[in-house]
C-alpha cells in the first residue's frame, strides 16, 4: 500500500491511500498529529449527506491496512500522536477494528472512534473497549428521520436502550469518553420540535454533545442552517441541560473534513 496523493490547508493534510488490489480511501491528519482514518472501502450505512458511502460498501480493511495508514503517513515524515477511526466506513462492522484498537494501545497511540452504532450487540461491546473516546452519530430525534438521515443504521430506541443499559457499568472516566453527535441539516432535523426530542433522549445520559456543520459533497444538495440558527440551536440545546460543542475548525475544512472522504473500489477507474 502507499500514498498516492497528499493536500494540504490550513489545519489538514489529505491522503489517498491505495492498496494492493486497486483499492483507494482517503485519511487525514487533523492539527499535525491526530491522524483520521479509514476502516472500510465505501460504507453500508447511506448517510445521504456523506460522500464516503455514495457507491456502496466493497469491502472492510484488514488489520494490516489499518495499521498501514498510519505507517505510510510516518514514513513522510509526519508525527502521529492519536488516531481516530472516523474516515471512510462504518468502524463497527469491521471486525478488524477491535484488534487495532488493542494495537493501537499497546503502541500508546491512543484511538478514538466515530460511529453510526454498528448493531445494538457490538456497541455493548465497544464502549468497554479500550478506546480513548467513542462518539455516536445520531442526528435525529425521531425515528422517521433518523431512517431517512442513517438508513443502515440502529434506530433510537434501539441506541439509547443500549447506553440506559450500559451506562451504571461505566465508571466516571468511560463516561467522559462517550459523545452523542448531531449535523443538523436545514429543513431536515432542525425544528425545534426535532431538537427537543434529541434532547428528551440524550439528557438523562448526561453525554457531551457534539453539533456538527454540514460540508459540502458532490452527491448530495443538503446543508447545515446559516450560522445565527446554528447558534440558536446550541443555546436551545444547553437550555435544557445539555453540554453542547460545535464541531472543530479542522472537521470543518472542505479538505477532509467531516465526511468529505472518498473511496474507490478494486477495478473502479474513476478519478479522485
């Protein structure tokens, strides 16, 4: 495997990754040393407003090739501190990740994880793993809209069951290393009536709150409400009790930013 492609801006650096069969995901290196990876080729999930997803799923990565990001990233010279398991797929679906999470631990990188919820009985699982944080897209508050915004995905009842269920057997500092995130996407899980559903699920939880901001792909016409919404919305949020953030300057680049990455299947021509 190697790199093929590097882009730099502000706060990012982007990769093409290519492996041995022709296959091509892209992974980013947030702030100089937390390096965002891929964990599959394409993704079931078809979040509409993500591009990592727009063709599919062809396959997961192996072990190697997940460690291999990291490595081909070093070799140009770059520090990586932390990892993240946030790029192109679903993390959950890839029975490889939970070795690399221990390989990543007995390297003293620490690996965090970005996740659609996989299925009620691997997310048991990962939130006593030994990551360094586990953050769990929701993006909605009631069910329909969740089908439409994370159709391959758990629905609500079924995630916040599992977190009611597991929360007592987290200590304090698993607790913290926990977050619910939330893109909102205007006209689509931005109500009022949307918001305070989220929040009626999430507050006995007492997880952070990520809120995220919509970039632009290619695929898809969807976007993020202009900024004074999005200000309401986080007040409306921490009104309730919530402890909201926005998503970093470095997710919101259009070079890597939060789902922007691309995949390219085995035999795929297509140009990245």
């Amino acid at each position: 495997m190697r790199i093929d492609a590097e882009r730099s801006s502000e706060f990012n650096r982007r990769f093409g990754i290519r492996f041995e069969d022709g296959a091509r995901v892209e992974a980013v290196l947030y702030r100089g040393d937390t390096l965002c990876i891929s964990t599959q080729v394409g993704c079931s999930v078809g979040c509409p407003f993500c591009a990592s997803g727009a063709q599919g799923l062809a396959r997961s990565l192996k072990l190697p090739e997940l460690v291999g990001q990291i490595t081909c990233v070093r070799e140009r010279g770059y520090e990586v501190k932390r990892v993240t398991l946030s790029g192109v797929g679903e993390p959950l679906l890839n029975p490889a990740c939970v070795e690399f999470v221990h390989a990543c631990r007995a390297e003293r990188v620490p690996p965090s994880v970005t996740t659609s919820g996989g299925s009620a009985e691997l997310l048991r699982r990962w939130l006593h793993l030994p990551h360094n944080g586990l953050t769990l897209s929701v993006h909605a508050g009631e069910e329909s809209t969740r089908a439409r915004l994370v159709p391959g995905a758990p629905n609500l009842a079924t995630l916040f069951d599992v977190l009611q269920e597991h929360l007592p057997k987290l200590s304090r500092s698993r607790r913290k290393k926990v977050a619910l995130a939330y893109l909102l996407l205007a006209g689509e899980n931005d109500s009022d009536e949307e918001l305070d559903a989220f929040a009626e699920r999430a507050l006995p939880l007492a997880f952070d709150v990520q809120l995220y901001s919509q970039n632009a792909v290619a695929h898809s016409g969807l976007r993020s409400p202009e900024e004074p919404r999005l200000d309401a919305i986080k007040r409306r949020l921490e009104a309730t009790g919530l402890h909201v953030r926005r998503s970093s300057k470095a997710r919101r680049e259009a070079n890597g930013g939060c789902g922007t990455l691309l995949a390219l299947g085995p035999g795929d021509s297509r140009k990245q």
